[in-house]
C-alpha cells in the first residue's frame, strides 16, 4: 500500500511549510491526483487520516481532486482529455497518443488557522512559499 508513504510524504511537506508561517495549525489540505497516478483517493485518504496526526498532532481534512488524463495526437496534433481506454484521437481517429498529463500529485492549498488570531488564511502552491 504505497498510499501510506504518500500520506506521509504529504503530511512532512505541509509540516514544512507550518514551520515557515508559525503558529498556525492545519484546516484542510487540498491536492490533485491525476488517473494514471496509480494511487486510490480513498486508500490515501484513510492513510492521510493517521500520517497527519503522527507527523502534525491533527488531522486536517484532506480534499482530493482527480484529473482526467490528457493526451496529444502525434498524427494531428490534437490535444485532448480522456478517462476511458483505449484511446482514440477525436479529431482524426487514430491511436498514436502522446500521454502529456495524469500522472501527477499536486499540492495545490493549505487552510490553515492562526493560532494568535483565531482568523483562517489560505496559502497557494504551499510548494512555492
């Protein structure tokens, strides 16, 4: 179940980035997971539960949106989303697809409380900070 080490994974990098605004605790984490990712939301969800409150002492709700795959046509260029194989370009037909997105897992937000304030703030491509 390689889902645990993406729970903790994700649970170390919002640690990171509490570290850097203080005295703030979790609210809600939000992160995109593309189909071909090979993770089930549900499974990490349940991970994420017990991976947050060892690493950050809560558990925050951990909201998770799946992309669609994308792809580009190698024989007409087309760029497309799909969900269901095999796939097919359609514009033209054919099968030759150059897979361009929906393997990846995005940290997109963190709701997070101030702790000084009591006030909620949300902080963008946590990553980036």
């Amino acid at each position: 179940m390689h889902e645990m080490s993406i729970a903790l994974s994700i649970a170390e990098n919002v640690k990171e980035v509490l570290l850097e605004h203080g005295d703030v605790t979790p609210i809600s984490i939000r992160i995109r997971i593309g189909c071909l990712a090979g993770i089930v939301p549900d499974v990490l969800r349940f991970s994420f539960g017990f991976a947050a409150t060892d690493i950050l002492g809560c558990s925050p709700g951990l909201e998770i949106e799946e992309v669609l795959v994308s792809g580009r046509c190698l024989d007409c260029g087309e760029h497309f989303t799909f969900d269901t194989f095999p796939v097919v370009c359609p514009s033209c037909g054919k099968a030759r697809i150059d897979h361009t997105g929906g393997r990846d897992l995005e940290l997109v937000s963190l709701e997070v409380e101030d702790n000084n304030e009591g006030d909620r703030c949300q902080t963008k491509d946590p990553e980036s900070q």
